[in-house]
C-alpha cells in the first residue's frame, strides 16, 4: 500500500534512478521501508524514482494504492544513505528525469534482441521519448574512517557504489557548443568525490577482502611506465544497420543496431537503451578507468536521417574505444551484450551485471600491480603533469570544436549561399548578352551560363561536404571530451589517496597510528596510483591512434574534394578555349 509524504528539503536528482523532490512537496511513497537510506515513490509530476529517506516525512497512507503501471524502479543494494540537510549532494544536480511508461514484451523483434516481460524493468526505459541529457550518475561510495575523518559534512554512503560524474555534453555540430564545453563542473566539497566513491575506504583498509575474487586484471611495467595487461583475446566489433522497428502493431518505434564481435559466431541486435543499460553498469564498478560517454539522446527527430546517420558514427566510436580498452573489453557484463541471444539467458545475465560485488571500491581488490618500487612524490608528480595536459587538450579540443562547428554552419549555409549568388550573376550575365541579337555571340553565352551553373554545383558541393571530413572530426571530438571530462575526478580520487599517505604517516610520527596501519594505507595508495597510471598510459596510447587517423582522414577528404572542385572549373574553363 502506497503511503503519503511530505519532502522536508529540496533534494536534486543526481541520475536517471533518482528524482528530484522539493521542500513541502506531496510525494507518493511506496514503502516505508528505505532500501540503505533511500525511498522509492512518485513526485507531483508524476515522475518515478529514488529519493533520500531523510528528506521524507511520512503523512499517512494512501487509500487509493499504488498504479500498477507505475511499478517503482528495483533497487539496487549499496544504494547510499542521504546526506545531512544542507551538505553538498554531488558534483552536479540536474532536473529529475521522467521515467517513460512501462511496456509489455515486444510483439516484433529481430533475433538476439530483447523486450522483456512485465516482470522486469528493462522494458521501461527509451531512447529518448522524454530524455533530453544524457543521464548524469552522481558519486557514491563507502564509510569513512573516524581517526582521518577530513570533515566531510554528511554521512558517509554505504559500501560497494561508485558512479563517476559525467557532466552533460553539447552538441558538437551545433552552434551551442562553441559557447558551452566540455569542462566539469566545480565540486563544492573537496572530499565528498573521493569518499563516495569508496576509494577512501579502501585506501583504509576498510573495504573487505573476499575469499573468492572471480576477475582480476593486471598492471605491467612498460616501457613508459605502467599499463594495462593487454586482453589475451583481442577482438573487434562493428555497428551497422540501424533499422526501424516496431512492437504493439505500430504503435511504439525504435531504431535496433546489428553488433557483429568478431569473436562470435553471429550478430545480435542492440536499441540504444541497451547501450545506455551497459553505460550504467561501467560507470558503476569502474571507478578509476575513464569510461567514454555514448552519444547524447535527443527527444525529437529520433528517426531523422541525418540523427540515425550521426548516432551511428559516435556509436561506432564508442565500440572501438570499448573494445580496444584491456579492462573494460574483458567485463563480464560486456561480453554478455556482445553476445548473448538468448531471451533467458540475458536476464539472468543483466540481473547478474546489477549484483556484482566488484564495483567501485571493491573493484580495486581485482587489481594485481608490478613488484616495482614507486616513489609516491614522482607518481604524484606524473599524475600532476597529466593534469595539466588533460586540462590544456580538453581546451584545445573545445577550440577546434567550436571552430569545426562553425565551418560546417558556413558550409551548409554560407557557402553555398555566395557560391549561389555567384552562379546567379553569371547567368544574369549570360541573359543581358542574349538581348542584343546581331551582335550576341551563343557560344560565349553558352560558356557563361554554364559558369553559373558550374559554380551553383560547388556551392552544393560545399553543403554536402562535412558529411564527408568534419562530421568525422567532429564526432572523434565529442568522443575526447567526453573521456576528458572524466578525468578530475579520477585525478581527485589519487590526490585524496596522496592525502591520506601524507596524513597517516604524520599521525604515525605522533604515535597516533601504528605504523603497520600506515604502511599499509601506502601500499593501498600503490594500487590507485598504479591503476591511474595505467589508464593515463592507455589514454594517450589511444589518442595518438585517433588523431593521426582523424588528421588523415581529413586531410584525404579535403584534397579529395578541392580536386573536384578544380575538375568542374577546368571543364568549365575549356569551354572557352576555341570562341
């Protein structure tokens, strides 16, 4: 039976599992039991989610009972306690995000992709019917440690979470992102990102070690440093095909993609909202690897050409950045959306993804580092090298961005309209020598016409030439922000680990902490910095494949096309040779 309450502070949604509620709102509240600290129920605009229990008074019950086609969305264990009123809830808050109405098992699909039954949420979530962001997943992490407590202002959130933040991205086509970038928001509390992601408790000690841990990844000492294992079974996988599809005889549409891993036997066929269930899952348990965003959902023109084009690209993008990572290629729950064609067998595998154990702090138990000694003081210095580059690409990428984004606006539009206004003049040109018949020459009005009509194509030649070089640019731009945007609070979670290194041993040297307890904090703060590490290894490995390809492929368009465009003006330049 659903119960009545009143919100007693605001409290801003921080992911698509949360909704915002406002201080003396009515809220319909499904269970007075709290799942860690956190309600589920419905807001005044009708919108479906999680919301701190502590925030919440609990008025009375409601008669009327709670709409079956309103089921609240399955929690997930770990969920984190609220923080106090007043203190900081994230890095970022953003307007509660409606969740769309349940729907039935699909009545068309293609084999290998999945609508499931009423009994499970993942038919409740769409591309987009009532999204516009892309989904923001705030921190969450694990209890503090009281001898080091740093004077973060709330409760400490229960174990075994850790989202990452991910500010929302523009639009890298559109003139709005030459005014807003890539960079992430300011973080009010400088602890809360490195203690609700739980790296805090496990550079304590507090995390608990398993007696079985299944996955494990390992970190080697290259010839810069350390870095990733390479995956044993390296494997591609292509994105091709999107096609419309429907289920309830028409009544609901959906674009479905053909996934061909090159280590499978057959394709499978994904909807973006699975894409965007894997997405979740990722920036659930990796907390220390820079995750790249998905392309950005849109709420209107879904099935335009031109949106099913471009989504397309960035989704291809993404695979090859999934699929080339040695950790994030190697995920369970990754191989199992590559791969999985069985309707059973996926939801137990989906299930199995959202109760695995391994996820943000306890993630870290799965790492096996190099025996090499580091000094923390040069680690930290790398990692403070690093800062700065990241800082200073993720402001050159933006540039190029916003002047890439500029150029395709004066190609489709500008361009095409002067080059129009040429073409035009000729022709009024060509017509003014027809007036005078005695003294008109036809084959110069001919040569003069066909000018104008020569430099009419260049200037649709124009238009449809960003298809071609700076879509292209763009979408590896968008893709970089994206990964780039992940970077400070990663960095943060090393400097937090730093800190407690720097603290303990000063607790130690007062005789306020053993100094095995200290030595033990450093050999933890060793894990963090060698998985940071091997990710800045990665990133770079990775950007210099991407921008060489991207300048190439640029650059060979370009010439490509200006070599057209000087065919068509030498054509047209014979036609006055024998006047």
């Amino acid at each position: 039976m659903a119960l009545k309450g009143r919100a007693l502070y605001d409290f801003h949604s921080e992911n698509q599992e949360e909704i915002s509620i406002q201080q003396d709102e009515e809220l319909v509240v499904f269970s007075e039991n709290s799942l860690d600290g956190w309600l589920q129920g419905r807001n005044s605009r009708g919108e479906t989610g999680l919301f701190p229990a502590s925030y919440v008074e609990i008025v009375q019950p409601d008669a009327a009972g709670t709409d079956p086609a309103e089921k609240p969305p399955a929690g997930r264990p770990g969920r984190p306690a609220s923080p106090a009123p007043g203190a900081p809830v994230g890095l970022y808050s953003s307007p509660g995000v409606a969740s769309p109405a349940r729907s039935g098992a699909g009545l068309y699909s293609n084999p290998g992709s999945f609508e499931e039954d009423d009994d499970d949420d993942w038919d409740d979530w769409d591309d987009g019917c009532t999204v516009v962001e892309e989904p923001r997943a705030g921190g969450l992490g694990t209890n503090g440690h009281p001898p080091l407590n740093l004077s973060y202002p709330g409760a400490y959130p229960a174990q075994h979470m850790a989202f990452r933040p991910k500010p929302p991205l523009e639009r890298q086509d559109s003139l709005a992102s030459a005014k807003r970038g890539s960079v992430v928001g300011r973080n009010l509390n400088r602890f809360s990102c490195f203690v609700r992601s739980g790296v805090e408790a496990f550079i304590l000690g507090d995390v608990p070690m398993m007696a079985k841990i299944a996955e494990t990844y390992s970190i080697e000492m290259g010839p810069r440093g350390p870095q990733w294992k390479a995956n044993p079974h390296p494997f591609a996988c292509s994105v091709e095909d999107p096609t419309k599809q429907t289920k309830f005889k028409g009544i609901k549409s959906y674009i479905s993609y053909k996934l061909t891993p090159t280590h499978a036997s057959s394709p499978v066929y994904r909807r973006y909202k699975h894409f965007d269930w894997l997405y979740n899952r990722l920036l659930h348990k990796f907390t220390v690897i820079s995750v790249p965003h998905l392309p950005e959902k849109q709420a209107t023109g879904r099935f335009e050409e031109d949106f099913i084009a471009k989504r397309k690209r960035r989704l291809i993008l993404w695979m090859d950045h999934m699929t080339s990572h040695p950790v994030l290629s190697q995920y369970e729950g990754f191989q199992h959306f590559l791969s999985c064609r069985d309707d059973k067998q996926w939801k137990m595998g989906k299930r199995r993804a959202e109760k695995d154990d391994l996820v943000g702090a306890s993630f870290l138990l799965t790492f096996q580092i190099p025996t090499e000694h580091q000094d923390l003081q040069d680690v930290e210095d790398r990692v403070d090298i690093f800062k700065a580059f990241s800082k200073k690409m993720d402001d050159s990428v933006l540039q190029l961005s916003t002047v890439a984004s500029e150029l395709v606006r004066k190609h489709v539009g500008g361009f095409r309209k002067e080059f129009q206004k040429l073409g035009s003049a000729f022709q009024a040109i060509s017509h003014a020598f027809q007036m005078d018949p005695p003294f008109s020459s036809e084959a110069l009005n001919h040569a003069i016409s066909h000018t104008g009509r020569t430099y009419e194509a260049v200037g649709e030649m124009f238009a449809e030439q960003p298809k071609n070089d700076l879509f292209q640019m763009l979408d590896t731009l968008s893709l970089y922000q994206g990964l780039l945007s992940n970077f400070p609070d990663i960095i943060h979670l090393q400097k937090g680990a730093f800190a407690k290194v720097k603290e303990s041993q000063r607790m130690s040297d007062e005789g306020r902490m053993a100094q095995d307890e200290a030595d033990g904090i450093r050999r933890r703060c060793r894990v963090v910095g060698f998985a940071l590490q091997a990710e800045m290894n990665h990133f770079h490995q990775r950007r210099e494949l991407d921008f060489k390809h991207m300048m190439q492929s640029y650059l060979r368009q370009q010439i490509l096309f200006y070599q057209q465009v000087g065919q068509q003006l030498e054509k047209t330049l014979r036609m006055y040779d024998h006047l």
